[in-house]
C-alpha cells in the first residue's frame, strides 16, 4: 500500500490543523466530499481517512476486513464495522450515501468491476484512488528487470502482496466507460506526491503518475 | 433439622424475602399505573427494584441503563446482597472504568419476572395474598422493556444516553432501540441476536424441565407448600452454564484434572475438577435464584424475535433511527454466534442506522461479556467517549 505523506509546509486546511502527517492521498480524497454529506469508506484501515473526514463535518461510515483495524475504528469512536468490500456491498440499500469511498483498496478486491457498481448503487457519488500500474518506474522494471515491480509504494513481493487486480489509469478510464460512470474530477500524483498539470493529455497522467483519485457519479 | 438444612432455609428465607423488600431502591407503580403485557394483560400494582451509580447532570442527558442477562439482577456495580459478592460488571462500570460513573448515571434495573425485588412469580399476588408462582402472567422482552421505561419516566429521564447489555440484556438494548427509538442515544447490544435460535431455545427447554422434574417444585406451589426445587434448579443451571462457555476454556480450565484425588474412584461421586465446578455452580445459583422465575425469564427469551412485529424485516425495525449503535460478539460464543450480530448489522445497515461492530477474539466463550477483555472494554469505552462528545457530555478525566 502507498503511504504518501504530506510535507508539514502544505497550504490545505487539514493541514494547518497541526494533521502535518496527514497522508496527501486522503487530504486529496477528503477534498472532493461536500463537507456535511454522508460517507461510506470502504477498506478504511484504521480509521485515518474516516478521522480526517470527521473533522471536516462529514457523517462518516467504514467498512474493514482486518479485525484489528475494526477494533481500533470503534475504539476511536468511529462508525466501523467488520466486512469485506466484495461480499458485504450487497447489504447496503440504494443511495445510502452520497460518496461511496475506495481508497487504495481496488486492486485488492477479487471483483473490482462488481465493487465500483455497488459503490455508485449505494452512493451517489465514488471516490476512488489507486496506485497507477502504468507509471514509468513499473514500466521500466518490467520491460528491464524482466520481474513483477517492487517499489517503495508497493514494496510486497507478487507472492505476498494483497493487491491481486493491479491497474492503470487508462485501465481504470475504461472500467469507468464499461460501467457508466461519469468522470467528475481526476487527480494524478507524481513520485513526489504533487498533483501532476491539470491540462497534462491522458498519456501523460499514465506515465507520470504514481497514483490516482478519481470523482465519480452515475450517469443519468 | 441437619445444620445445612437450617443454613439452607435460612438461604431460601433470605431470597424470598429479597423478592419482595429488596435491599435496593424501589419503584411502585400502583393502580392508576397499569403495566399492559403483551400476553394481553395489565399486571397492577407492580414495582421495579434498581440501583444507580453516579449523577444525574442537570440536562438530565448522561443516563445509561444496564440490562441485566437472564441470572444476573440489579446488583451490576455494587455487593450482592444475597451473596457478598461484587457486583456483576464491576469490571465494566465505576470510575474511570468504561461506563465511567464519574461521567455517567448509570441505572440496573432488577428485570419484570426477575426474583430481585422487581414484580415476578415469587412476588405476592395481591389477589391471593400468597405467591403468584404459575399463576405469573407470562412476559416478554418488551414487556421488560415497557416496565424500564416506566421506571425512566419515574426518574425523569426523557431520553437515556446509553442502553448496554449482553445475552438477554442485549435483546433488551435491541427492544429499547427498535420501541423507543427517540430515547435512545447509543445503544451497545453485547453477544446477542434479535431472535432466540432453534438450538437456544432447545437448551432453555432443558433446563425448564430439569425444573419441573423435581418433585419440590410442586406445579411452581413451592413457596406455599414449604418445598425448593434445588435440585432440579441446580440441574438447569449446570447445563446453561455450558452453553455460557466453550470447549476450549472448559479445557485450559480443567483439562480431565482430578478433584483432590489422583485415582479414579469408580463411582459417580465428582471425580473430575470439571463436575466439582459444575455442582458448585449449581448450588450457588439455587441460594439466590428463584426457579419459578427461571422458567419465566427463559421463556421470555425464547418468545423473543424483534423481526416478527416488523412484518419479518428487521430492517423495519431501526428504518431512520437517529440511535448509534455499537454490536459486538465474541468469536467463541457458541450461543450468539457472530453471525447472528452480523443479521443485527445488516438490518440496521439497510435502515440506514450509524453503527459499529467489532468481533472480540477470545476463547472464553458467551461469558466473555462479563470477563477481562481489553479489546472490548477499550471498544466500549471509545464508542461511549465519542457518542458522549455528539451528545454534548463532558469528557472523561483519562
């Protein structure tokens, strides 16, 4: 899993709230909710991202498959329960939230496609970040090194690592096509955790970008 | 009369007596008071015997209600009375602990058809003047439910902060949410289900008929007869005890360790450490428990099944609760498996509820509720921490 951490220097909110620790990713996440809205986190680990939007004034939800994550969740007083992103969706009604969140956790579920369309059923909008398979450094290592990439950000071994449905940008792009999904926003980081250009072409974004966040919504 | 026979009704005068001037505070609800059972009765007058730990802040808004399981009482934080014994979650409730009375007023209420000093079958029938045994109306959880609320309107308590309890008490959390869903903040339903399982039920059955097997029981007429139906009592209670364990601490407890011998006896006196302890659980369980109210309190159990006055949708149940709910379970409970908190989470998922729930790894099984779990007291703690914040309370002093 990727853990970019933001520099104590940054100019966002959050930020200035003495969270100078606070992962780039999820302040980048946390951004693209309307303060006030109601959130499920899917995958929310310990809580973090879920703590983050709390502050910000957002009725937030998670859902954890690790049991000591769970338990850390509701010892923070936060609304988590124990469940995992490719079975327990289902349970959940249709529009139960406004965003529906999956934050480094796609290419950990067995069925991504089956996720991302319970994510806009129960939600009116989906928030998605992954690491970006395309990204020169694994381009590299792969056409070079002859290996599956190991890098700072995905430092397991491909017989360790929980990630089983790796993707790029331009991948993901599709999926979004292939399920009706709207694209609202997209941000792409580089290495060093900083958006990359706005105007930057697609191609750019998949070479360049370490990782992903995408807004998005059902298509009416 | 044998010195233990004298000891023993000395014991037995001593409870009966406990059924109807408890050592507790009592709240009476006379005629214009009526209590409507589901059974389609008013039982009238009736009291409520509780104690309470802690203050009432001026808001009124810091209560928390404790429910009691199926052989516990009022006596959650304080000495039994009975049996000189600290109270049954003195691990969970006091100062600084995570219902933290310092922060909390916290209530236990002996339950309806309970033998403490609340209203049961081995209180008086004002109608005969002798106990009301059989002649009891049989009760339900909600009928519980109903009484404790009337027992909050008495205190002046619009809305509690908290409802907490396990087992049978955590069916009562579920009845408090899903009835009166505007006075209650949090609720912490503990090792539960929103229905008694065919298995459950099966076990209370058992444990029903070792009762009625024993010839002191008389049809429930004991009280007026002079008899006690220890044995069959005792008999029930060793065989619930059971179910309130697992094999795995039954084992790291005893293993097939002999009780003070190192040879088998051959006969069927207690032989292994395991029976010894099982006897003893019995008895003990006879000197402050009424039997006729065993039979009443495990039906009201089995009757239980929160989805049937909902059309069969749980869901239904908790649809647009404001409640916040925390569900735990514990991954040894044989008798409220997980899965059965899991059906809870789902239905209140599909309501739309704000909920967490959290599975506490632990080998001691369904009466790991009551135990020394870390986990879950931190989890109950920072749940209660964080509900008190959205409800305005003052922080706890850590």
């Amino acid at each position: 899993m990727m853990l970019l951490h933001a520099k104590h220097d940054l100019t966002m909110a959050d930020a200035a709230r003495g969270q100078g620790d606070t992962r780039l990713d999820h302040l980048l996440v946390a951004e693209m909710v309307e303060p006030g809205s109601r959130v499920l986190d899917v995958g929310c680990g310990d809580g973090e991202l879920l703590k983050l939007l709390e502050w910000r004034g957002v009725d937030g939800r998670g859902i954890e498959l690790s049991r000591e994550g769970v338990n850390e969740c509701v010892a923070k007083g936060l609304a988590v329960i124990q469940g995992d992103a490719d079975t327990d969706l289902i349970d959940y009604p249709d529009d139960a939230f406004d965003y529906v969140i999956l934050s480094q956790t796609l290419q950990a579920t067995r069925k991504p496609r089956v996720v991302l369309e319970h994510m806009l059923r129960i939600g009116r909008h989906a928030v998605v970040s992954f690491p970006n398979f395309g990204h020169w450094k694994i381009r590299l290592e792969i056409m070079f090194g002859g290996r599956m990439p190991v890098t700072d950000n995905l430092p397991d071994s491909w017989y360790e690592t929980p990630n089983i449905h790796f993707c790029t940008i331009k991948d993901f792009r599709q999926l979004c096509h292939l399920v009706g999904a709207k694209m609202e926003k997209a941000v792409a980081l580089n290495a060093w955790g900083s958006p990359l250009r706005l105007n930057a072409p697609w191609w750019f974004w998949n070479l360049f970008g370490e990782q992903a966040v995408f807004l998005l919504s059902r298509r009416p | 009369m044998s010195e233990t026979q004298l000891t023993a009704n000395r014991d037995l005068s001593d409870r009966v007596s406990e059924s109807e001037h408890p050592r507790s505070p009592v709240a009476q609800f006379g005629a214009d008071r009526p209590l409507r059972l589901d059974a389609g009765i008013e039982l009238s007058p009736f009291q409520i015997a509780y104690q309470t730990y802690g203050n009432l802040n001026k808001d009124r808004s810091n209560a928390v209600l404790i429910c009691h399981a199926l052989t516990g009482d009022q006596h959650a934080a304080n000495v039994h009375p009975l049996t000189g014994k600290p109270g049954w979650w003195e691990i969970m409730i006091g100062p600084g602990q995570p219902i933290d009375t310092d922060r909390y007023f916290v209530i236990c209420a002996n339950v309806l058809g309970g033998c403490m000093g609340t209203t049961g079958p081995a209180s008086i029938n004002p109608k005969t003047g002798t106990s009301w045994g059989l002649e009891f109306p049989v009760i339900t959880i909600r009928d519980m439910v109903r009484a404790q609320a009337m027992l909050i309107d008495h205190l002046g308590i619009d809305m509690l902060f908290a409802v907490a309890g396990g087992s049978m008490g955590g069916m009562q959390v579920l009845q408090w949410a899903a009835t009166y869903p505007d006075r209650v903040f949090a609720a912490l339903p503990v090792a539960c289900a929103t229905r008694h399982s065919a298995q459950n039920i099966a076990f209370h059955e058992v444990g029903r008929q070792a009762v009625m097997a024993d010839p002191e029981w008389r049809h429930g007429r004991y009280q007026v007869e002079g008899t006690n139906p220890r044995r069959g009592l005792a008999v029930a209670r060793m065989g619930a005890h059971i179910t309130y364990l697992s094999d795995a601490a039954l084992h790291r407890k005893f293993g097939r360790k002999f009780q003070d011998r190192t040879n088998p006896t051959f006969s069927f006196d207690a032989d292994f450490e395991v029976e010894s302890y099982l006897r003893h659980q019995g008895s003990s369980f006879v000197e402050r428990f009424d039997a006729n109210s065993y039979l009443y309190l495990t039906r009201a159990m089995d009757y239980f099944d929160l989805a049937s006055d909902y059309d069969g949708v749980l869901a239904s149940a908790f649809k647009g609760t404001k409640t916040r709910f925390c569900v735990t379970s514990f991954t040894s409970d044989w008798l409220f498996p997980t899965s059965e908190s899991r059906d809870i989470v789902h239905a209140l998922n599909a309501g739309g509820a704000r909920v967490s729930f959290a599975e506490i790894v632990t080998d001691k099984g369904h009466d790991a509720f009551l135990l020394d779990e870390p986990e879950f007291h931190a989890i109950v703690r920072g749940f209660l921490q964080s509900a008190g914040a959205a409800r305005g309370l003052a922080p706890s002093r850590d």
